[in-house]
C-alpha cells in the first residue's frame, strides 16, 4: 500500500528539488534538515553533508542573521532582507535576498524555510543608480520644456480670446474657439508634465480608505456594460501611514486607470495589501513596510516598453500620454517608498512600497478579510 503522506512529501520535495532558488529547510534549533539541489550548488556543499549541521556548517552568518531567524521563529513571522553579506566556508563573501517563513505543521516543532537569491551587489547597484538618475534627468527635461510651453500658451489664448469678441460672425468665432479649445487641451496636458509640485502634507491615512475611495471612482468611470470585478484581500492589522492621501489616491487611481484600459471592459482588479517585516527600499532597512498590490488579469505590459515603463512620455496607448505612471513612482518616492512593476499576460502587478512608522500609530487586530465587489 503507498503511504499518501509520504508520496504527497516526495512529491514537494520534487518541487524543491526543481526550483532555481536556493532553498534551506531549518529546524527550530536552527540545525539544517534540508537543502535543495541550488543550495548544494551555492555553498558547493551536498545534501547529505549538509543535513544536521548548524547552518554556519554552510554558511558564516553574522549575529544579525541569527537574530532574524529567531526572531521569525519567536514571533512566527515572514522577515524579508534584501542585500545581506554572508560568507562562504571557503571564505568568498557574497549578497543575497533572503526571505525566511516559518511553517508548523500540526503536532510538530516549528520549521523555518529559508529562500536565497544571490545578487551581484555591484550590478544592481549601478542598475538601479542608472535608472534613477537617467528617470531624474528626463523628469527635468520634461518640466522644463512644459515651463517653457506654458507661458506662450497663456498669450495664444488670451489673443484668442480677443480676438473673438472683434470678429463679426459667428461662423468665424468656430475658428477661434477651436484655438481656446486646444489651448486648453494642451494646458492640461502641460500641468500634467510639470507634475504635482507641493510638498505631500502627510497626516495619518489609512490605506484601505484611500483603496476603497479609487475603487468607486473607477467603478463610476466604467461604461455600463463593462465587466470588470474587483477583489479586495485586504489585511486590516495594518496600522495607518504617514501619507498625503491626496497624492496616494493619485497614485493608486493612475495605476488602476491603466489596468482598466487594459481589461478593456472585461477582467479583474485585486486590491492586496500585507505588513513586510524587516524589509530594504532603496538603500533603506525598515522594521516594517507596508506593501500594496494592484493585479491585473489583463493582456500584460508590451515586452518592448517595460523596462523604460516608469519614465514619462512612454506609452503603449494611441491616445495616452506616458504621464501616469512617472507621476505615480514620483509621488511615492517622495513618501520614502518604491514602486516595482511584474507583467506577463494574464498578470501584471504593481507593487507599492511605503515605510511605515509605527511608533506614533496603534495596532488594530482583526482578521484577513476577502470580499468580491462589482
Ligand atoms: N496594467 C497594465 N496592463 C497593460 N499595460 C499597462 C498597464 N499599466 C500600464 N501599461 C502600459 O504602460 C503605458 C504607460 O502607462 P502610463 O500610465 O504611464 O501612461 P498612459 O496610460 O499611456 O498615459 P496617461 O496615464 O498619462 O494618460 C500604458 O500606455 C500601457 O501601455
Ligand atoms: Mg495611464
């Protein structure tokens, strides 16, 4: 007869053994059980020697990383870190991104996994730097010919306008309003490119409200046969944040205008929000993160815009103007955070990332709630 719990473990095992990841599987006196195959290849260690060691057998591990790893334990919380040093038993130092999750399984003592991407500090480093200067200077470049648009237009409009009170027909007065006409068009436009210019007014918000809040204006926007639901996974632990909630509702309501015209009437929005604990933005180490999804089922980000998807002027829409998005991350870099984009067809995520200070908010308990609303 097959054992089915134990064919159901070979068969995880399997997965672990096919993943790209290097993954650890530590009891909870941090001795090692299990590693799979890209660990063995990372700390050039196989797993039957590895197996019942102390994890410092494989890998030397600052009093910091053994702090977080009881610390996931004691509290039975996640801990994701980004850029931690360890070194190798043969003493090449080297960065990951670790993400630890304890697992308890019913009558057994708690068991940690520990997940590790190698990142080459330098190349990500120099990665990112690029692209936050070259974003910078093309947000200047930007500004700067909007502000040079902007004051010709105002005298283009105001002649206009005088124009028309001295023309004696109306059939001709068709032409002048067709120049206030765009003027004004092109002086939306010209506001959007300079961006929102005040410093954010940040008091208390709670991030569910201003969720909740963009969620009825997109549902008033859409066209009455649409069919686009929305899904809401919301953590209501999650303390407030120190926010302006007029730049948060920009920011989420630019990235879910963007999913709605990618649904093209028909799909589905997940709001998703989650606590990180003892996570980096930039080059920041935060206790505590709050980290806001935005999915999409729709076709994706085409392939060819992606990388450059957070710049302005780019956009894959005939009738877009590459703004919404620029405007987004420069909002929320402004707050301290991040936003990080993952797209294939059938599922985009944006991900927002705002610090959160805890120490002036409390914590309200409660539990994880899943609602569908139209
Ligand atoms: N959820 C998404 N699914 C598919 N494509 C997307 C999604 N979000 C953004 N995009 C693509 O990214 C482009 C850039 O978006 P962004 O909001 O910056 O500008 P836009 O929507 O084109 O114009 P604007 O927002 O200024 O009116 C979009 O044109 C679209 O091609
Ligand atoms: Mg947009």
């Amino acid at each position: 007869m097959v054992d089915k719990n134990n064919s159901n473990t070979n068969y995880q095992r399997n997965i672990l053994d096919n993943l790209s990841t290097a993954v650890v599987l530590l009891n909870s006196s941090l001795i090692i059980e299990y590693i799979n195959p890209a660990s063995e290849n990372l700390f050039q260690i196989s797993k039957r020697q590895a197996a019942g060691s102390q994890l410092n057998k494989v890998m030397h591990v600052d009093d910091d990383f053994i702090d977080r790893l009881h610390d996931a334990i004691i509290n039975f919380h996640p801990v994701t870190e980004h850029e931690a040093a360890i070194s190798l038993p043969g003493g090449r130092e080297i960065i990951i991104d670790y993400h630890l999750n304890p697992l308890q399984l019913a009558d057994q003592e708690i068991q940690l996994i520990l997940e590790i991407s190698h990142m080459d500090r330098h190349i990500r480093i120099a990665r990112e730097e690029k692209l936050l200067s070259e974003q910078s200077a093309t947000r200047s470049l930007v500004r700067g010919m909007a502000h040079e648009i902007k004051n010709p237009l105002g005298g283009l409009r105001g002649a206009a306008q005088l124009l028309e009170r001295e023309l004696p027909s109306t059939e001709l007065k068709e032409y002048t309003q067709i120049i206030i006409g765009e003027a004004d068009r092109l002086q939306s436009l010209v506001d959007r490119m300079l961006g929102p210019n005040n410093v954010p007014k940040k008091h208390n918000v709670n991030i569910h409200q201003i969720l909740e809040h963009v969620r009825q204006l997109i549902q008033v926007e859409l066209a009455e046969d649409a069919h686009v639901y929305f899904k809401l996974d919301y953590d209501p632990s999650l303390p407030d944040i120190m926010a302006d909630s007029d730049m948060m509702i920009q920011t989420v309501l630019n990235i879910t205008r963007n999913a709605v015209q990618a649904l093209n009437g028909n799909g589905e929005i997940t709001f998703k929000t989650r606590p990180l604990r003892n996570f980096t933005i930039g080059h920041t180490h935060h206790r505590l993160v709050l980290q806001t999804d935005i999915i999409d089922n729709g076709p994706g980000i085409p392939e060819e815009i992606q990388e450059q998807i957070f710049y302005p002027m780019i956009t894959g829409r005939p009738e877009g103007t590459g703004l919404g998005l620029s405007i987004a991350q420069s909002l929320i870099n402004q707050h301290g955070g991040l936003i990080k984009m993952s797209s294939r067809p059938g599922e985009t995520i944006f991900t927002i990332y705002l610090p959160l200070s805890v120490a002036s908010q409390d914590h309200k308990n409660g539990k994880k709630q899943i609602g569908e609303h139209k």
